[in-house]
C-alpha cells in the first residue's frame, strides 16, 4: 500500500470524509425540493436510502418506505433457545465505512468480537485447519501453495485500495448513473474487466496455480456467495475480501441498522406491496403540466396508492423478489430483468456434530473450528458449516467446543434431507430453516447490467448487486441513488458522470 492511500484510508477512518467538504462543493439550488419521495423496500438498500435522502433533500421531504416483510429484508435473525443468531447477510469488513459510519451514528456497538478459526473439507476430510498460531498457518501455507497465499491478499488489497475511492467522490457529493460508470471511476477499465471475466479467468491469468483456486479460493466463494470460482472476478474479490481478519456484525443483529436509519431518517415505514407503478400528468398551478409516479400497493386493510415525485426500488426486479408492475413508461420498464437469484438455504441446527461426518480422528473435546469450508466437489451438499455465536454476546462468553451441544449453521443450495441431518449431527434440539433467493447468479462475462435511471425520477438501487452483493454495496447505491436523484432534481450534471476524479480530487487530501 503506498503512503499517499495510507493517508487517504487514515483520514476516512478518523471520520473526517463526513465533514462539511460536500457544502464547499454543492452549486446554489435552482428548484424547490420535491415534496414526497417513494422508497420500496426497507432493506439495508432502502433504509440506507431514506437516510441519504434525507441528507440530500432536507427535513421538508415527506419520505415513504414500503415494506410487506420484517424491516431488514437480507438482514433477519432467529432465535434458537435463548438466544437470537444471523441467518441472513452476517458479517462486514472492517473497510466497509458507510456500515461503520451508521452504527457510529445511530449509536449501536459492533458485537463482540469472538475469534474464528478455519478448516477446509473435501468432502471426506479435513484437509486444512488454521492452527492458533499464525506462524503455523504461513508455513503451511508457504509450503503447500508458494507465494500464492501472499499473492492473493496483495491483489485483494490493490483492489480494495481503488474500491475506497468510492467514499471520497460520494463525500464530494459526485454520482453515477450507471453501475458500469461506478465501476470505471473507482477502478477503470480493470474494474470493467473484472466484472466481465471468471474469477478463475483473473486469478489464473495473474499468474495463481489450478489448486490453490481449487483448495482454498473455491471455499471460499462457496461459503460467501453458494456458487463456484465462475464467479465474476469482481465479487469474487469481494468475496475475498470477506475472508480478511477484523471481519465484525452489529451488537443485537446487523437488522437493527436497518431500524436505526429508517428511524433517524424520519420517513414512514408502510407496511404495504407495491404492486404497480405508473406515470401521472398533472397540471400544476403555472399552467405547464407536472409529471408525478403513482404508487399501487397492497396492505392489511386492501389496495390504495399516493402520488411521488421521486421513487427509488430498493429491491431485486427479479423472479421471486418482487412483482411490480410499470405501466405507461416509454421504453417499457420491465418487472424482471434477465438473469437469476441463486438459492441458500441457510439451516440453523442447536445439537451435537457427528466429528465422523468431517472424517476426523480429532476429539471434539478440542476441537474449537469455528468455520468448515468446503471445496468444489461433485456431489458436496453443504457450502459451509460453521459454529456461529449470539447476536449479542452474553458476558464471559466463550464458543463452546464440538463435544458440547451449540448452535451451527449450514450453508447449502437445497434444503437438508433428514438423513443428511442424521448424518451431521448426532443429536438435534432444533432446526430452523430459511430458504433465501440470495444473491445473482453470476455468470460472466456480464449481460448489460440494469439501469440505475429505469425513468426521469425513477431510481433502481439493486442494479449493484449484479457487480456484487453485499451490504455496503446496497449502502454505497443507496447514496449514489440518493446523491443521482438530488442532482437530477436540481440539474447538476456537473456532480453526475465526471471522468477521471480520482486524479481531479487528489490534491484535495
Ligand atoms: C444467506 C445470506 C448471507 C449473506 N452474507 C452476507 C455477509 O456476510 N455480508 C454481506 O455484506 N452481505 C451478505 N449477504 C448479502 C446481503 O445480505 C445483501 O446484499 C443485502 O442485505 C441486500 O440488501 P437490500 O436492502 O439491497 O435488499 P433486501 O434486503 O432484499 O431488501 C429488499 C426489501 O424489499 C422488500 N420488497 C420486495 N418486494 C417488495 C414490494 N413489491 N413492495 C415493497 N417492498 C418489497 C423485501 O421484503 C425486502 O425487505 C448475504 C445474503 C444472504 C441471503
């Protein structure tokens, strides 16, 4: 890492990128702000929205956040016994700084920080486990992969360092209106690359061997992502990513960041469908005509619908996520795009592991592995097999070892038969299972991914998550929808698509 991203990494986490650079920038206002604003679906996406159009649009916007669910959406917890765990989207990197930045502002802890240990399955047996000393774990890995291993973490590390760049344009209040556009102006045209080649492809191409993407790159995009090193290059990097040390969750549930910001923002959450969106003409009090979004929706008490003049989808347009229907847009807006969600079924089991199931001579009393990968191997059922801790960790907390009855949580594509549960656990107390349309199914290269912009002011957050899903992905599209509709209202192309900002801002640090 060279000095100068130190220095620019160092300022961001000091907070100082959420001072008032953005007012230095912004140009005079040119029209009254709009009065009512639609956000559909309260997610990480769209109460990360809400809160950012609060920010850009002041407190005289009456904003509405529909949701039919639980508010969090991807973010959901269970309870199992006395205790509630992640079932959903679990764990954020310590460079994900709007996520950071919004427990910081709503007050909420990271949870507390419990150490992991990792171990890789084949299948039939463990063919790799972290030992506690990281001595240890570097020979190991010296010897069995070369350089592969410090390869891997500096090249997830130059892309991360051109990733962080995103935080300085949107805290100078610039936008993109497009998600290739996003990518470009972080990363360039190697971004661009990225997203429209395997992983595999990248990484061989880099000069990585067949097995070290076999042994240890593999578990990993199966763990985070369900899916194989066919993964686009960019979320495979971010998957990566998520295998850095200093990974952290939300004290009480990621979800309660989610509450938190749909609360700040002081929009009002509608427990409602949408069902259908259309354009409306209105004449207005000049004489001219005014064009306005009506929202259809469906709550407890039946149909109704209200009129906007911003409207942001924060949820998937894809089948099985939503169903909205757009009507009288020219071109058409259709209600899903090409391409699927892939499904993870995440199985929650409070019991006893079956130590045999992972072909292991070792004692469970000592065996404190707290996630199993698994490698690609035909005929594997399960992602991942990990002891997972409390959303909130009760004091002296310590993860129990595998010859005590605890919680584990299973990743897999379908859901769990009886007999591969017979076969896991010795014993079970309970089973909770969520089945989650989870992510794209990413098979580069990339079909055109969806518009941010699907109409004059009607916005489309999720667009994003076809170069990666994550949470802070949703957030940082959130922000770039929020700042992309504040400077289309008030026509400030000069904050939207700027070319090669990255050497523009430079001298601003
Ligand atoms: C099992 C799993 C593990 C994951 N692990 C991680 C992880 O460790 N780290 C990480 O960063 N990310 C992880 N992710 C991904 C992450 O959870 C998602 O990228 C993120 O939560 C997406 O948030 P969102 O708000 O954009 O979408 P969503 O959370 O899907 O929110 C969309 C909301 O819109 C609502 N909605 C749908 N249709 C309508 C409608 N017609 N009208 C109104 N509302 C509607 C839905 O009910 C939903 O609440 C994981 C995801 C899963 C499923």
């Amino acid at each position: 890492m060279n000095p100068r991203t130190l220095s620019l990494r160092a300022l961001l986490f000091l907070g100082l990128w959420q001072t008032g650079w953005r007012s230095l920038a912004s140009a005079p206002e040119l029209q009254d702000p709009p009065k009512k604003i639609a956000v559909v679906g309260a997610g990480i996406g769209g109460t990360a929205a809400a809160f950012f159009l609060r920010q850009e649009f002041g407190a005289g916007v009456k904003i509405d956040v529909f949701e039919p669910g639980s508010v969090g959406g991807r973010l959901e917890t269970v309870k199992m016994g006395d205790y509630e765990y992640e079932t959903g989207g679990s764990v954020i990197h310590p460079l994900n700084l709007h996520m950071k930045h919004f427990i910081e502002k709503l007050g909420i802890p990271p949870r507390k920080d419990v150490p992991t240990k990792m171990a890789i399955f084949d299948g039939k047996e463990l063919t790799f486990e972290e030992s506690n000393w990281f001595i240890v774990n570097f020979l190991r890995m010296l010897w069995r992969y070369g350089f592969n291993f410090l390869r891997m973490q500096m090249w997830v590390e130059s892309i991360l360092d051109k990733f962080m760049r995103i935080y300085q344009y949107q805290q100078y209040g610039y936008s993109f209106s497009s998600v290739e556009r996003l990518l470009h102006a972080m990363g360039g045209d190697s971004f661009l690359t990225l997203v429209n080649e395997t992983l595999e492809e990248t990484m061989i191409s880099q000069g990585f061997s067949q097995i070290f993407l076999n042994d240890i790159v593999a578990p990993i995009t199966r763990v985070n992502y369900g899916q194989s090193v066919r993964i686009n290059g960019f979320v495979g990097a971010v998957s990566l990513a998520g295998a850095d040390s200093g990974l952290w969750a939300v004290d009480g549930g990621n979800k309660r960041v989610c509450t938190g910001l749909l609360y700040h923002s002081k929009s009002e959450l509608i427990s409602a469908r949408v069902t259908s969106i259309s354009v409306k003409v209105r004449p207005s009090k000049t004489g001219a005509t005014t064009s306005f979004y009506e929202v259809n929706y469906v709550d407890a008490s039946g149909s109704a619908h209200s009129l906007y003049d911003i409207v942001v989808i924060a949820t998937p347009l894809h089948q099985g996520k939503s169903d909205i229907a757009f009507s009288g847009f020219s071109p058409p807006i259709p209600s899903h795009y090409p391409g699927r969600y892939h499904q993870t079924v995440s199985t929650l089991v409070h019991g006893l592991l079956n130590m045999s199931y992972l072909g292991t001579a070792e004692p469970a009393s000592k065996f404190t592995v707290s996630d199993v990968l698994t490698t690609d191997t035909k005929g594997s059922v399960i992602n991942s097999l990990s002891s997972i801790d409390p959303v909130h960790i009760p004091p002296g907390y310590n993860r129990p070892p595998a010859s005590q009855t605890k919680v584990w949580k299973v990743f897999s594509q379908h859901s769990l038969t009886q007999e591969q549960l017979q076969d896991m656990f010795i014993s079970r107390d309970s089973v909770s299972e969520t089945k989650w349309l989870a992510y794209p199914t990413y098979h580069p290269p990339h079909r055109k991914t969806p518009p941010f912009i699907l109409h004059n002011r009607l916005y489309y957050l999720n667009a994003v998550e076809w170069a990666a899903s994550a949470m802070e992905m949703s957030a940082i599209s959130a922000r770039n929808v929020a700042l992309l509709a504040h400077h289309r209202w008030h026509q400030q192309e000069g904050k939207i698509d700027q070319e090669d900002l990255h050497t523009r801002l430079r001298g601003e640090l």
